[in-house]
C-alpha cells in the first residue's frame, strides 16, 4: 500500500510538474499481527469452556499493533483477541442503526469502555489464557 501511495504522489507531482518531488517519512510502523494457529485454537477452547457462548470468533481483521513485535522477538507463538467493553445499550442502538463502526475503538480517544464487567471480563480471560498452558484446566 505503501507503494502504491508513493506512486501515486510522484504521479500527482509529475502531472502537475512541482518543482521537487514528494518527500516521505515514516513516522512509525508495526508489521501485521498474525495469530499463531495452534495457539490460537487452544486458546478458543480454553474461552469456549470459560466463557460459554460469550466467547466467539471474530472475522480476520487488519490489526497492525506493536503486540506482534514482541512474538515475533522472543520467536514465540502469539494470540490477539478483544474482549469487548462497549456499553450493551450504545452497542445495541448501534447494531441497530447499522452503525457498528462508528463506535469509538481503543485508539480513539473517544474510547470509553465501560469500567465493569470489562476489567472483569480481561483478567479472567488473561487468566484462562494462562491457563491453557500452564494448568491442565482453565481457570475458574
């Protein structure tokens, strides 16, 4: 993508014939996070028998998160997974109106996530995390 953005400026440039061409700078810059897939199936059970039906699998999304870097140091595998935090009501008004994306995300700094159940919710689920593999049975 980034290639494409920088062909696309230089074209811009050449077309409208500025007198330098474009300059670029990468402010920062994360690789794509890629689950593990073993470890992320061991995971989804270890949610699975602690969460019951709350725990689901989300679609794939394009998370590109600092995360990752650390997985990819250690040459460990790594699992990505949200856990929600939404007010039920503004998610349900939301779903509702179609209009799920525009609730604010946790980059933004509208992100509000409501206190209680999420710091809940987190801990067992970085509980149960740890569990599957350092315990014969999830933690309750």
């Amino acid at each position: 993508m980034l290639a494409s953005i920088k062909r696309i400026c230089c074209a811009e440039c050449d077309a409208s014939n500025a007198e330098r061409p474009p300059e670029f700078t990468t402010l920062s810059a994360y690789p794509l996070t890629e689950n593990d897939a073993a470890a992320t199936q061991r995971l989804a059970e270890a949610f699975k028998a602690q969460f019951g039906d709350k725990a689901y699998e989300t679609k794939p999304a394009s998370a590109s998160e600092d995360f990752s870097i650390f997985g990819r140091a250690w040459n460990v595998p790594y699992v990505f997974w949200f856990i929600g935090g939404t007010d039920p009501q503004i998610y349900a008004q939301a779903e509702a109106a179609r209009q799920v994306n525009k609730i604010p995300s946790n980059h933004s700094p509208k992100f509000a996530p409501v206190i209680h159940p999420t710091l809940e919710t987190g801990l067992h689920a970085m509980l149960t995390a740890a569990s599957a593999w350092l315990c014969t049975s999830p933690a309750t």
